[in-house]
C-alpha cells in the first residue's frame, strides 16, 4: 500500500504531473487549488487547504521546473506556496506531510552543479542550487534546514530532492523517504512560512 501523494505543479510541468498519474504505480489525489481562499486568517487558510485538498495525503511530490522559483513572485507562485506551506502545516487534525521534490530534467545543469573542496572541512561537497532561483522559500528553507555546519547530511534535511529520471524509476521507495521524515528528529526544525 502506497502513500497517498499531492502533486504540486506548475501549469507549464503538467505532462510531468500527468505522465505519475498515467504511469507510475503512484498512490495520488489528483486535486489541485484553483480557487483562491478568500480570507485573511492564516490559520483558516492554512485549515482548509489540508482539509480540501491534502487532507488524505501525506506526502506532497513538488515539480520543480523552470517557472518554480520564489524569484517569479508572489502572484506567480501563491499556489505552491501555499501547497507547500499547507504540507508542512502541523495543526489541529493534521499532521504535516513529507515533501519531496523532483528535479526536471530542464533544471539538471542549473540545480546539480557539480563539487567542491570546502574551505571548512576540507572534504569534497556536491553543490545542490536549492534556493530563490529554483525553488520556492517554502522548499529551499526546509531542505538547506539553517544549522552551524559546512554541509547537510541527509539527516539535516526535511525536503527530499531526486531527479527525475531516478524518481521514475523507482518512484515509492523516493516517496516513502519523504513519508518517513515525518516521524525524524528533523522534522520539528521544519517552517511553514520561512
């Protein structure tokens, strides 16, 4: 048995969404927000979206392509940001869901850019660009977790991040990685609204 997945997606990435819910043995709930909640309560807001759209889910799979960046704005990405935020929303009759993000195979060069020796440790790192040029703040703040490291092992990181191709390959064993950051020690260190 499957988790119950959310796909949050950007209109541009929908073959991607469609080719999971056409293809892949993928446990979904193929609903997405179309309506703006009009409210200004947070916490309503923040209720509704889990009761409406992610209430059966418990992990939201984010499609992370060329328009998902928090650099496009606010009117452009308030559906995934609020899809995100309403994940990682622990509240009354919730329990936050994993994330996990897929990396399209347009964003490869420019989130995977290569390694490098730290200055700190000395040891090699691989440079994952997760931040305001690729992804929402929602994404990028819970998968690079502020700590006082030189680098993020698994265990710092709440976001799951795979690429594609990986992802497709062997899709549940990526989403039962984000299911399981739930019950981590990680998981308490997560934001909502960075």
């Amino acid at each position: 048995m499957g988790h119950k997945c959310f796909i949050s997606f950007k209109t541009e990435d929908i073959d991607y969404k469609n080719y999971i819910q056409n293809n892949l043995d993928v446990d979904m709930i193929d609903k997405s927000l179309n309506e703006p909640i009009n409210s200004d309560d947070e916490d309503y807001i923040m209720k509704k979206i889990r009761a409406d759209y992610l209430s059966d889910s418990t992990v939201t799979i984010c499609l992370i392509g060329i328009r998902s960046s928090e650099n496009l704005g606010w009117d452009e990405q308030r559906f995934i940001k609020r899809e995100l935020q309403a994940s990682l929303y622990h509240g009354q009759g919730n329990s936050k869901s994993g994330i996990l993000g897929v990396v399209l195979p347009s964003m490869y060069d420019t989130v995977y850019t290569g390694s490098g020796i730290c200055q700190t440790c000395g040891n090699s790192h691989n440079h994952v660009a997760i931040n305001d040029s690729t992804t929402v703040k929602e994404f990028s703040y819970n998968y690079y977790i502020p700590h006082n490291k030189c680098a993020w092992s698994e265990d710092d990181r709440y976001c799951v991040l795979v690429k594609w191709d990986d992802f497709i390959s062997s899709p549940n064993d990526y989403i039962d990685k984000a299911f399981d950051k739930r019950t981590q020690p990680v998981a308490s260190k997560t934001k909502v609204k960075p």
